[in-house]
C-alpha cells in the first residue's frame, strides 16, 4: 500500500496594484533635460513615451508630458510625469510641483531612501517630495497614471 504525502495549502498574497512611490520634483528644466539628468544620476532610460492626456476638464484636452523607462532588469518601472500644461496642474493640491516621479515594483525602503538622496543632490532640482497617500489620496486625475 502506498502512503499518499500529505498536501499542503499555500496562499500567496497577489495584488492587483503594486506599490508605487510617488515623489514631487520642483525644478525649471524642460522635461527632456531633466529626465536626461535623471537617466545620467540613477543608471536608467527614461524615454519619451504617450502623454497623459485628461478630457474631463472643461478644455478640449489636457496633456501632460510623460518619460518612462519600464526595461529595468529587476522590473521595477520610473515615470516622469508633467504637473502642468500651460495653467493647469496634473495634481491640483501640489501647484507649486513641476513634475510627478513614479516608482513601481520597488522592493525595499533603502533604495526608496538612496533615490530620494540622488534626486536632492541634483543642481537643477529646487526641492524633492515624497507623496504620501494622505497628499494624494482624492486626486482623481491619479488614475491617468497609476496603472
């Protein structure tokens, strides 16, 4: 007679939303100068991709700026996100921001912390903010952005 093992049950925790971390830059370079100065400071490829465009807005269209790099070899993706179009801001609460840095699939807070070092470090770049969710939380043009 044959002893049958006995089966083990595992459950994974799967989310359909994986952390992001966002951060607030203040600076007055184009954006295609500062995703450049990103590239050389973090190691990575920011490249222009389509813009966020937002049509919920009494204006035919809002669009705002968007550089990706989503080819990092540890799947982690950054986006550089316009916070203005002309008079309009992408995120309402934060006007005095230039642009909104995404981070997705991070996995732990020391590199969140090396990032937010080098993003200060950087001449160009006035001020640096971590967006937490209380800031952010009711901002519904967010969804543009967060996959």
């Amino acid at each position: 007679m044959k002893i049958i093992p006995k089966i083990k049950k595992v459950k994974l925790k799967v989310t359909d939303d994986p952390e992001s971390v966002l951060f607030g830059i203040v600076s007055a370079e184009p954006d295609y100068k500062l995703s450049l100065i990103l590239n050389r400071k973090l190691g990575i490829s920011l490249r222009n991709t389509d813009p966020v465009i937002i049509h919920d807005e009494p204006d035919p269209g809002l669009t705002f700026s968007r550089f990706t790099d989503s080819f990092s070899p540890t799947g982690t993706i950054f986006d550089l996100v316009s916070n203005r179009a002309g008079k309009s801001c992408f995120i309402k609460k934060l006007k005095k921001i230039d642009y909104i840095f995404q981070i997705y699939n991070i996995d732990n807070e020391p590199d969140i912390n090396r990032i937010l070092s080098v993003l200060r470090e950087i001449e160009c770049v006035t001020g640096v903010f971590k967006i937490g969710p209380d800031t952010s939380g009711k901002e519904r043009n967010l969804h543009y952005i967060i996959h």
